[in-house]
C-alpha cells in the first residue's frame, strides 16, 4: 500500500506530464492556469488520466477546485479513500 506522500509523488508525475513541465518544476501550491498555463483542456486530460489511474470517478465540477498539485491531491483522496498528506 502506499504513502500519501508516494500518492503525492505519484500524482505530481501525471499532473508535470499533462502540463509538460518537469516533475521538479512543479510546486505543491503552483497554480496550474497563472504559474503553468493550463487550461480547460489540459485540465480535463488530467483528471482523466487521474481517474484512470487510480479506478475512480471525479464529477466534472470539482475541477473548478483542482487549482494546483495539492488540491489535486485533496479531491483525489477524497474520492479514492486516501489519508490526507502530513507535512
């Protein structure tokens, strides 16, 4: 089973990959549209390779919340049944 703080690492590598940048450019709090020029698509791409990954489902709407890498980690959990990442 793994960690949250693997997971973590596990979702910063699909969330670099879809926005191509580097693992290592990627902060936790980054926000993906002003710091990385996401958008709507590449948002979508994530989440499905996020859901894909892991076997679950994220209605649509909570997109709007998945701003950066923690908040991606916040809602993946949530839906996942994960423990929350401990500083």
């Amino acid at each position: 089973m793994s960690t949250a703080n693997e997971r973590l690492e596990e979702l910063r590598d699909v969330v670099a990959e879809v926005l191509e940048v580097e693992t290592e450019e990627l902060t936790d709090e980054g926000d993906f549209q002003a710091d990385y020029e996401a958008d709507s698509l590449r948002a979508i791409e994530m989440l499905a390779r996020i859901e894909k990954k892991y076997r679950i489902e994220i209605p649509q709407k909570e997109l709007a919340e998945m701003r950066n890498l923690k908040t991606v980690y916040e809602v993946t959990a949530r839906h996942a049944g994960w423990q929350p990442v401990t500083a």
